[in-house]
C-alpha cells in the first residue's frame, strides 16, 4: 500500500516537473500564470521555484487556494486577484480522474469553485495527472459539488433521486468541512456519469448548488500524463482509449 503512494507520488513528482518546464517555456514574460490546487501542483511549484530567475519575469500568478497562495509566496510568486486578470493564457492543475474528451471530476481537495472560475478564464487548461486518474468513464471517485448549507438536503434528495449515495464532506476531526466561501461539500458516490455535459447541466442548475465537480463543459484541453512510459501528452479525444 504504502509503495504504491511512493510510486504515484514518483509520478506526480514526474509530471510536476514536466508541467514547469512547459509553462516556463510557453508562458511569456510579464503574464500571469493560473495555478491548481493540490498534491500534483504542489508538485509543480516546487519544480518552478527551481528557476528563480524565469519565476520573476511573470507578473504573478492567479491562485485556486489558500495551500497554493502559501506555497506560491514562498518561492517568492506574487498573487494576482483574479479580477485584475484580463489575460490568463495557461492554467496547470490535477484532476481526480480524466476521461478520453479530458473531461474531469475535480474538487477532491474542495477548491472547486475557484477552480472551476479560473478554467472558465483561462485561455489553454492542461491537466497534469498520473495514470491512476485516466477512466473509460468518470464517476469512481465520487463527485464533489459545492453547496450553500441551507440547501444540502434537498440536494441530497435530488441526488439520491439519481442513482447517487451522497455523504456530506467532513473533516478527519469529524466536523463538517466548509469550504472558503462558507459552503459545504456533498461527496456523490456511485452516480452513473455516462454523459458528463448533461449531468454537470441539470446538477449545476439546482437551486443552492454553487458548482459541481464536473468539468465537462470546460474540460482540460490536453493532458501531461505521467506513466510507466515516462510523462507523455495526451490531447484530446485520446484515441487511445476511444
Ligand atoms: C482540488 C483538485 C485536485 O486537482 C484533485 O483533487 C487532484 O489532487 P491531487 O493532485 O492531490 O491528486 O481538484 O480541488
């Protein structure tokens, strides 16, 4: 168990770096640079804050969190308010699981609705993965969808209504998770996500919801997936899995 997270931390490491090299070499200087949120980007900001000097030709970068704002401060990255952006030509984050169109479920780390804001600004999206996220169809992991807490039981209920076992998202210390916009996050195992689009349609227009999940309808534009083979692009449909 425990080789198996070293060997996909190998991988997320692999990626990371592969990611900052990419964005280095693509992003010009004077641009902002949109940063994900968790253990993969983590990944990635490390690999940046290898090259001071590249770093410091960018005006900033455009955060989804506040573990990625402390980790982007700390290699000397200024933080840019998304609302001063006009221009955000590429966005680096993880994903939970990607499928062949790289549509997503993301959100796993509760960051979602920044997240999704800033895929909605960006200009290019590419997914940094490992190959433990790549799914024929999306739905193992379960699906996190942002709630305003006055609503999560209707929601629930409309959930449940689709085939989906819903939990509320809790802390390791047992309280509810709130998310920092206050929200809550319900968890939705089992649903059957056989058409991304439709689901992220009717779920994103329940009253109370804030955003779900899904990212279907701004999916990633490519993928640098790190695998056995090494870190490799995969753009998309990938047909290698249609
Ligand atoms: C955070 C996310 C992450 O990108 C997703 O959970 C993947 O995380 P990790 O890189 O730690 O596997 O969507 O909200």
């Amino acid at each position: 168990m425990k080789s198996n997270q070293n060997a996909q931390n190998l991988l997320k490491q692999q990626v990371g770096q592969a990611g900052a090299e990419y964005m280095l070499e693509k992003v010009p200087a004077g641009a902002v640079l949109g940063i994900g949120t968790g253990s993969t980007v983590n990944y990635l900001i490390e690999a940046l804050a290898k090259y001071p000097q590249h770093i410091q030709r960018y005006r900033g970068a455009v955060s989804t969190s506040d573990a990625t704002t402390a980790r982007l401060q700390a290699c000397g990255i200024p933080i840019i308010d998304i609302n001063e952006v006009e221009d955000l030509p590429l966005y680096m984050d993880g994903a939970d699981e990607i499928n062949a169109q790289g549509q997503m479920i993301k959100g796993g780390g509760g960051a979602l609705t920044q997240e999704k804001i800033v895929a909605m600004v960006a200009d290019v999206f590419i997914c940094l993965a490992d190959a433990s996220k790549r799914v024929q169809q999306l739905g193992r992991f379960p699906l996190p969808i942002e709630v305003i807490p006055i609503a999560q039981r209707a929601i629930t209920q409309k959930l449940k209504a689709l085939g989906g076992m819903p939990t509320v998202r809790h802390t390791p210390q047992g309280a509810i998770y709130t998310t920092c916009h206050t929200n809550w996050i319900i968890d939705v195992a089992g649903l059957d996500i056989h058409d991304p689009i439709a689901l992220e349609t009717e779920i994103n227009n329940w009253p109370g919801v804030v955003t779900v999940g899904l990212f279907a309808r701004r999916a990633a534009d490519s993928c640098l997936l790190a695998g056995e083979q090494g870190v490799q692009w995969v753009h998309f449909p990938d047909q290698n899995m249609i």
